[in-house]
C-alpha cells in the first residue's frame, strides 16, 4: 500500500506548474510551496505537471527544479569562499552542503519518470561497484516485469546502451553470473505454480548449498527465471524439507559478499517489505545515516507499498519510520520525506 | 526488403473473412482460395481478418483453418484404413500425410502474429533440444529488440511461463549460457560506435578464441548484450587487426557443436540474410528436404527481408529460390511458399 497522500481536490496541473514557476522566481526559491505541490502529487499527476510545464514555460521542469535547489549551493559556495579557512567552520559548511545535495536528490528523483527513475538510480549502481549493485538487484527484483522493462527502455533512451550490457560490462564472475540475468529477466506474473517443479527444484537447491556451490548455474537459473509465485512455493518446499529457511542455509560465512546479494535476492523477491524494512534501519543506524538509501527507498517505495514497510519498521524497531526520520534528517530534506511516507495531511 | 506482395486494391477484411469462411464450407476446402487471400495480406491485414472473422462467426480462425486443412488428413486416414497393407502404398500415403501437414503448418504459421508465431516457434525449439536450438538463436538474434520483447510477451500470455526460463530449463552448459542472454537481450538499436570499445573487445575476443576459451564470460558478455552497430565495428576491427574474420578463427573444430552455434550466432548478427540463405541452402540440398526450416524462413522473412535473401541464393546457388522452392515442394505447400517469396502476381 503507498503512503503517498493525495488532496482530495487536487488543482489542475496549469495550476500547479504556475505555482511552480512562481516558486522559482523572485528572490531564493519558495521550497516549502515545491514540496507541498510535487510531495502531493501521484506519478500520473508529476508527468501532466512537466508536461504542461514544458507547453507553458518551454523548459523542463526537472531542469529548472535543479537549478533553483542548487541555487542555495552556489550561495553557500560564495560564502564558503569568503569565510577564513576555520576548520569548523568548513565542517558546518559541509553540512549545510550535504543538506542542499540530500533536498536537491530527493525532489529530483521523486519528480523523474518512474521509468526514468529506476534507469538512473541503475546507471548510477553501475558506475560504483560493490555494495551498491544492490541497488541494480533491487530494481531488477522489487518491480514488476513490465516497470523493469520500461526501466531498460528508459535506459536506451537516456544512455544509448542496454542496461545489461552495462550491468555486465562493470561486473565480472559470480557477481555477473547474477545479476546480468536478473536485469534482464521478464517473470512470468500469473499465480499458476507447478508442486512437482517446486520440490524438484527445492531439492537442486539444497543440494548445491549443501556442497556450497552458491554460485551453480541451477541455483542462478532458478532464482533469475522463475515467477515469483514459482519461486516461493519452492523455497516453502526447502523450508519444509530441509528443516532451514533457505536465507539461513546461505549464512556459513558472514564476510562473503556474494552470499549477502543472494540472501537480499531472495529476501526481495519474496518478502520486499523485510528486505527495505532493513536498508531502512541500516541507513537510519549508521554512524552518519546513509541519505543516499534512504532516499532511494523512500522515493521508490511511496507509491507502492511503503504502508507495508513502515508497519514492519514499527515492529521491528519499537519506534515509528516518522520519528526516526525526523530524527535523522532535517529542514526540507525531512519535510519532504515526512510528506512522502504519508505523515500529516495532504 | 519484404518479398510479400499485397494487391494494389485489398478488399475490406470482412469480404476477406466471408470468402475464407465459404472456402471452408461445403463438400472438400477450397484451398487455392484461401492461400489466394491469406498469402497476399500483410501483418495488420491478417490481424484484421482474424479480428472481423472472430466477430462475425464467433471462431477462432486459426482454429478453423486448423480444422479444414486436417480433414483431408481425416479422409487420408479412412482412406488408408481400408487400404490392403502394400508397403509401396503406405509409402505413398505418408507422402501424402506429409504434404498435409506441411501444407497445414504453412498456412497456420503465416497466419499467426508475428509475436504469437515467435513465442510458437520458440516455445517448440525449447522442447527439441540440439540443432532446434539454432531457432532459439535465429529469434533472439535476427528480430528487432522490440519484436523479441513482443514474442516475450506473447510467450507470457499462451504459455503462462516465460521464454528464458524454459530456455534456461531445456539447456545446460554453454549453451545455456550462451542462449539465455541471447533469448533474454534488450539490445541498443542506435548507429553509435564507440570506437575504443570496439578496438579493446575486439582484442578481448580474439585473445580468448586463441586460447580456445570459446564459452568464456568476456565472449558470451561481447555477443549477448552489445548492439548490433556496436559488435560490428568490433568484428570489423577483429579482421582488420589480426587478418581473420572471427567466424574463420572460430572454425578450428568442425564437429563441435556450440562453436557451429557460435559461428551461426554471429552470422546471424552481422550478416541475417547470408545466414538464411545458407539456412534454405542445407533444407533444401538435403535428401528429403527439410520442410521445417524452408516453411519456418519463408514464413518469418517473407514481410523482412525476403528479396535480399533472395538475391543471396541466387549469387550462391545459381539458381533462383523459386526454381528450387518449385522443384523441390508441390501442390498447395509449394503454391503457397511461392506466393509468399513473391513469385507471380498478388
């Protein structure tokens, strides 16, 4: 369920672009009007708004959003410029840095496509290796067939490459052997599961996790092949045969990178709420919480099911997603969060 | 260039679906009707009649076409039935049950969708393992990005599965690895070269054809994710750099089965129509020509690029595909087959 919240009369979206080219004009930029406008709007509404944007202003808005939040920066550029070198005072001066690039992403991302979106937070995940291929594997597991395949036309729009051939370019051995396939995967979506199929396969799992080839080609084609309906009937099977959920079977060594994507693949493909419940909370946790996550997540999952994820943060955490977040981030960075995991009204 | 060739003036597709619903009516089918109608209509076209003939006659039109072009099969059948037992005359009539089927299959697999008859095709490749799996490759590898997707699709919708999991299930080994990615590409379709990365693959390549590694990771990644411009350049690059086109490099073991599949896989990408020329060569040459791949080409390439394979048989053979499709087929299948590669008038 999203968590996105929507005016019962939402204006008609020449208005709303009116407002926010008036935002944007005049002295600073109004941003708490551009987050009570775009934190309000469903994807629908966004792309009429640019549309309409575009007609009226002949700019794109993303554009134009862009400039006006960095406009702050570039303030604060000059100020920094000024100032005499303090080193504290170069340490706040990162802060409120950090403060305008956190704001800037988050309406950026929520303003994109949802197409659009994912093809850049993956063209991103494919220039930093390592841990944040997590985020090529999240895409490619927590959409549903059609948005990933809207997802890599996007890309060829955007980067004149396949995602897949980026995907496998910047990745090699066990690491590609996964997640090419994942990308590139088109799940069947119906609920028809196959019994004999699930215990067979379940049984070809345990096996190869038994002799601790994680990275067996059967457990690679039946992880990135199968529906999802499919694949869990097979990993409930394992669960009743083996005596183990699968994810605890692939916990023999904590430090093996490659078995962590493989528990959080399946984790997403079978229980995505746990899986962002947990980037949630590791982001929030760290020393220096990870925006960069929390963002993603945020932006990602408003629309879909972040009512579920916040319901399982509260169970796990004892404390609220809202107050944590409010906790953690501040100024418009947190309004905008805030508004975009439903707290307060519309 | 498509070799199909449509009536300057079509009729309206209910007159077409009237005419073939008469044909099936009455004593016998009146089949040089049907293939008067169905061989000289375009995709869209034969999607309309379809369309218009569920309409008015509440069938499916395939299935009706199935159901008349099998009853000569069901008199064959009572015919041979009540036939002494002569050896030389079971003979015959196998002749005759073949050139129904083959007949049949003709029409049918015109008739289909493009998407429908890809997901056709590919759904039985699937199931015939070894050389079928050239089909697999042959659709992967000679349709447009979005077509490939489309057959995905249509895989979906009649097969409640989805192709590269049953690729990924029917195959193992290299082939597997080879396939899957092929099967399951979203290719680039844009000119842009990069021209570095064509000088730097093409090293890659010839550096694991060397060293005989003919299924490493870095071969299948260059062959199953880059767009076709881009493998080109590459492949040029290989020539001109180390004096052998790849596929020459690619020839040392003439038996082996997955460097064929390689071989056929690059042809496929580079130069389709010198694949099917070779395609149509070998089915029709062998004794007992095979009418599986004849009908498969002809039907898939008819409303492609028909006259430029075309024009490749006749520089490579000498003599013009019609003249080998006439002596080697006969009655309505060699009727149709001609029609289709645009011999005579629409």
């Amino acid at each position: 369920m999203a968590s996105l919240k929507v005016p019962a009369s939402v204006p008609p979206p020449y208005e709303d672009a009116e407002q926010l080219n008036k935002a944007f004009k005049g002295w600073g930029t109004n941003e708490g009007l551009i987050i009570s406008i775009l934190a309000h709007r469903n994807a629908a509404q966004r792309n009429l708004i640019r549309q309409v944007y575009a007609e009226a202003y002949g700019q794109d808005l993303l554009k134009d959003l862009d400039k006006e939040l960095s406009s702050d920066f570039e303030a604060l550029v000059s100020f920094v410029a000024t100032m005499e070198k303090n080193c504290i005072d170069i340490e706040i001066a990162n802060i409120f840095f950090s403060q305008i690039l956190f704001k800037q992403r988050v309406v950026l991302l929520w303003t994109l496509d949802l197409a659009e979106r994912d093809a850049y937070l993956a063209n991103e995940a494919t220039k930093r290796f390592t841990s944040s291929n997590w985020v090529l594997m999240e895409i490619a597991c927590t959409r549903s067939s059609h948005d990933l395949f809207k997802a890599r036309q996007a890309y060829h729009a955007r980067y004149k490459k396949s995602l897949e051939e980026d995907v496998a370019y910047h990745t090699t051995g066990d690491f590609r052997k996964l997640l090419v396939p994942l990308v590139s995967a088109f799940r069947y979506e119906g609920e028809e599961v196959n019994t004999m199929l699930a215990k067979s396969e379940a049984k070809i799992l345990h096996e190869k996790i038994s002799d601790k080839a994680y990275s067996d080609d059967e457990i690679i084609r039946i992880l990135t092949t199968r529906s999802k309906a499919q694949l869990n009937a097979t990993l409930n099977h394992y669960n009743n045969s083996f005596g183990n959920a699968i994810n605890k079977n692939l916990k023999e060594d904590a430090d093996n990178e490659f078995l962590k994507l493989l528990r959080a693949t399946i984790k997403c493909l079978t229980y995505p709420e746990k899986y962002f419940e947990k980037l949630l909370r590791l982001a929030i946790k760290k020393i220096g919480t990870d925006e960069w996550a929390l963002t993603r997540v945020v932006t990602t999952r408003a629309e879909v099911d972040m009512e579920r994820i916040k319901e399982e943060y509260h169970r796990r955490n004892s404390v609220t997603l809202d107050h944590d977040i409010a906790g953690e981030a501040s100024g418009d960075y947190e309004r905008m969060l805030l508004a975009l995991i439903g707290h307060g009204d519309a």
